[in-house]
C-alpha cells in the first residue's frame, strides 16, 4: 500500500516536472526569432564595382545598428556586375535559392528586370533608380530622387546660366533615358534648345556624335552615361580640342574617375545628414559614394516595415502585410532627412546642384 503511494506520488512529479518543462519551451519568452533575409543584387565587380562597394557599406552599416528587433535580419549579397541580363539570374538565385524576404537593387536597368520577378514571387524589393516602372505593383518601392525633381532643378541652373544651346549624349539605358524624359519636359517654355545623340552600351567610338554635336554650337554638352563609356566619351571630346562646358544629372558622381570633371556642375540626389556621413567615414574611413545613403535608409525602411507588420516574433508577417505597412511610413528619420512612402511606392528626397572640387563632389550652397 504504501509503495503504490509512493510510487503515486514519483508519477506526479514527473509529470509535473515535464509540464512545467513544456511550458518553458513553449513560452513566447522562449520562442526563437524568426530570420528576415535581405537580399542585395549589386555591380561588386566591373567597371563600376567602386559604387556597389559604397552600398554594401551601407547596408552592412545599417545591419549593425539593427537592435533589440522583433525578428532577426540578415544580408545576403550578389554581383550582377551592373549587367541587367545578370541580374535576373542574380536575383532568381537570391529567391529560389537564399529564400530571401526582400531585395534590393542598384539601377534602373537592374531594376526592371527584378521588378516583375519580386511582384510574381511576392517578395518586397527596393530599387535605386530613376526610372518610375521600377515600382510597379504592390511588392515595389523606390528610394531616389525623382527625375522630375532633378531636371527641374537642372533647367533653373540652366537658365540662371543663360544656357540656349544644348548637346545631349545619352546612354541607351531606362535611367538615363527616364530623366532626359523630364530635362525634355521642363525646357518647354524656355529658350533652352536640346540636341540629342544617343549611343549603346559597350561603344567605344564617340567622335562622330561628337562633331555632330559641335555643329549645333552648344553653350553646354551634357553628359548622361556611366563608366566606361563615360570616360571614353570625355577622353574623345578632349582629343577633338573641345572644351565648351560639360554638365549632367547624376552621372558624373558614376564615374571611377569624378576629378575629369573638375569645376563642372550637376545636379544630383540630396546631401546625406552629417551624421551618416560621420558613421560611415568612421567604419570605412572614406566618403559614403552616391547611393548608399539610400541604401542605408532602404535596409531601415524593410525592417520597419517587418516591425510593424509583425505580431509574433517567431512568425514572419506576409509580403501583403509589409507591403501595406510601407506604404503607411510617414517622415521616417533617414540619412536623406525625412521620409516619406508615397502613393506611388516612391520615396522622395530633393535634388541638390553640385561640382566637382578637388577630385570630390561638393554641393552648390
């Protein structure tokens, strides 16, 4: 009799100790964080590798400041060499195969292409980029200044320049191409007069565009392109003795060699806040390069996003979710200052005029 009490009374026990360890386990003080994976598709080699360098930075940058989440973040990076074509393979790789929950990419080229692969896969992407069909649907954003905002901005420097003439040689390519679209549009009206030549990636022979342009007698050429072309387009407008003032919208900051363009002016996206600018040069010990501010504000922007969606930390909110929850931030601290997601997934930030000094961009006060 008294063994069966006994042995009653282990029986209990155990049990007891096994709920209590079950209910340990299953706490949501014990639950494990749910991982998002932030993918990145970049130029990390080739001729402009010196700009997906800058955004890695940054978004590394930002990955080590993400604390005291809700869920748990992580990068995984790939290189599409700044090749529209590598690209969908990169950013094919980074959902099929990484499974990732988000992704970024860096042009608009690059960012068409992964457009129409984040919307059929339901996965949040972010491009760096002009062109505005980049953020088509419900699972694509933008983060860059507007063309709209830069050659608006352009055509007023323009003026106060007493530009009537100008060449413009342009790179076959959706961002370049989006704001010659708007310098297009804002001219309307002025006395400004635009001659365009238009050339393809890869071409190395620029002289006859070039004396074509000479023919038209411009006050300004204006030069919309990237390395390498970029660089081959200066080097031949040099060797033909032409030296009538240079000028773009971007382009001259996407150039592995700015100080070609010394004392010349542009326009391009807003001025980071001293503080990135403070944070980057300390962990990398340079200036941030043109992007990657907003890379840094986009890698916060996903994870607010996730953050807000989210209820439970071990179970990651749905893309539909996180896409809705982007849409509502409103004057997000950013280092572009205040942000806001537009109606259209479009993050606006402003256009500043710039120039090169010493080898560096400097903005125009």
């Amino acid at each position: 009799m008294k063994t069966s009490i006994v042995l009653t009374i282990i029986a209990l026990l155990i049990l007891s100790a096994c709920a209590a360890q079950e209910s340990v386990q299953t706490s949501p003080a014990a639950k494990e964080r749910a991982v998002v994976k932030i993918g990145a598709s970049l130029p990390l080699t080739g001729d402009v590798a010196f700009l997906g360098e800058s955004v890695r930075n940054a978004l590394e940058l930002a990955l080590k400041e993400t604390q005291g989440t809700k869920y748990k973040y992580e990068l995984v990076f790939e290189d599409d060499k700044f090749d529209a074509k590598l690209a969908s393979t990169t950013a094919t790789k980074l959902i099929e195969v990484d499974a990732i929950d988000a992704i970024i990419s860096f042009s608009s080229g690059t960012g068409n292409v992964i457009t129409p692969l984040a919307e059929q896969n339901k996965v949040i992407h972010f491009g760096i980029a002009s062109d505005a069909n980049v953020a088509k649907g419900i699972f694509n954003f933008i983060h860059w200044t507007p063309p709209d905002e830069e050659a608006r901005l352009w055509v007023q420097r323009a003026q106060e320049l007493g530009y009537k003439n100008i060449a413009l040689l342009v790179l076959q390519h959706p961002g370049t191409i989006a704001v010659v679209d708007e310098v297009k549009k804002h001219v309307q009206g002025t006395d400004i007069k635009l001659h365009e030549e238009f050339f393809n990636p890869g071409e190395k022979d620029f002289k006859t565009i070039l004396m074509k342009s000479k023919q038209f007698k411009p006050d300004a050429y204006m030069l919309m392109a990237f390395s390498p072309e970029l660089d081959s387009l200066y080097k031949q407008l040099k060797e033909l003795g032409i030296d009538t003032p240079l000028t773009s919208i971007e382009t001259f900051e996407l150039s592995n060699d700015p100080s070609q363009f010394e004392g010349q002016w542009y326009v391009n996206s807003a001025d980071a806040t001293g503080e990135f600018v403070a944070k980057y040069k300390a962990d990398y010990n340079k200036e941030p390069g043109v992007g990657s501010p907003n890379a840094y504000d986009i890698f916060k922007l996903i994870v607010k996003g996730f953050e807000d969606a989210g209820k439970d930390s071990s179970i990651k909110p749905s893309p539909e979710e996180v896409s809705s929850a982007l849409m509502q931030i409103k004057d997000f601290d950013g280092a572009l200052g205040k942000l806001s997601v537009g109606k259209d997934g479009i993050v606006w930030s402003p256009a500043v005029v710039r120039t090169i000094q010493n080898g560096k961009p400097v903005t125009i006060k």
